[in-house]
C-alpha cells in the first residue's frame, strides 16, 4: 500500500506543476482536478478524513468551476461563498491549535486565486501549494507543518 500511495502522491505532484504552466483557466483547472483526485485518494488509503474533506470539496469546486468556464460564464457569488464556507467549517470542525488554520489560508488563497481570470494569478498560490504537498508527501512530515513553515518564511 506504500508504494500506491507515493505512486499517486507524485502523479498529483506532475499534475499540480503542470497546471501552473498553462495559460487557459480551464486547463489549469482540469489538471487540478486531476491532482484534487488523486489526492483524495492518497488520503482516503491514509483514513487522514481532514485531507479527505477538504480535497473533496476542492474536487468538487474545481469541477464545477470547469463546467463555468466551458460555458463562459461567471460562477455565482452565492456559490462561491458556499464553498469558503465550506472550507471554513471544515477547519473549525477539525481545529488543532493555531497551525492547523495555515493550510485553511493556503486553500483559500488557491480558492480565490481560481475565481479569477489570470492565469498568472492562479499560479502563485499553486506552486505554493505543490511545494506544500510535494514536501510532506515525499518525505511524511505533516502538510500542516511544511505549510506553517513556508508561510512564515515567506512571510518574514
């Protein structure tokens, strides 16, 4: 089971970086999507139900912003309240001291940053997102911690 889950860790590593190389909102999203999914997987095989959450309703908000975007319309507000709410449920429901709100600003940063119709926007808040991931699938130190630390270094 090891082997599956660094198999599918680094595959939603290739997706997530090659999704900040495109320039069409819905490739990006598409390829997000992709690494959301695998994602979810990875934890679903770990029982992390914290990962679960909030890769699942990222999936699903990806999705749906794909559906927008091939229709070339702008999602509604309501909606993207919806889902920042969401996020923001699942980090109160979870709650673990300070640290475990870090990834919470990271989701919703890369969350905002999809809203958007800048390509260039969307990518800054991904890349720190792969080099979150990437880190603590690689080599098993908490995604909490990994992203608490580069966002205080970038910070400072």
């Amino acid at each position: 089971m090891e082997i599956f889950y660094y198999i599918v860790s680094i595959f939603a590593i290739i997706l997530f970086v090659s999704s900040v190389q495109f320039k069409n909102k819905k490739d990006i999203l598409m390829l997000q999507f992709g690494a959301n999914v695998c994602y979810l997987l990875v934890y679903l095989t770990r029982l992390a139900w914290v990962g679960v959450s909030s890769q699942g309703l990222t999936a699903v908000k990806n999705f749906i912003f794909i559906i927008f975007e091939h229709k070339k319309k702008d999602v509604p507000l309501w909606l993207l309240l919806l889902f920042l709410g969401g996020l923001i449920g699942i980090s109160i429901y979870f709650y673990d001291g300070i640290l475990s709100l870090v990834p919470l600003l990271i989701n919703i940063l890369l969350f905002i940053s999809t809203t958007t119709s800048s390509s260039t926007r969307m990518s800054i808040p991904s890349s720190l997102n792969v080099v979150c991931k990437a880190v603590s699938s690689l080599t098993g130190i908490s995604s909490t911690l990994t992203s608490s630390f580069l966002f205080f270094f970038i910070l400072f």
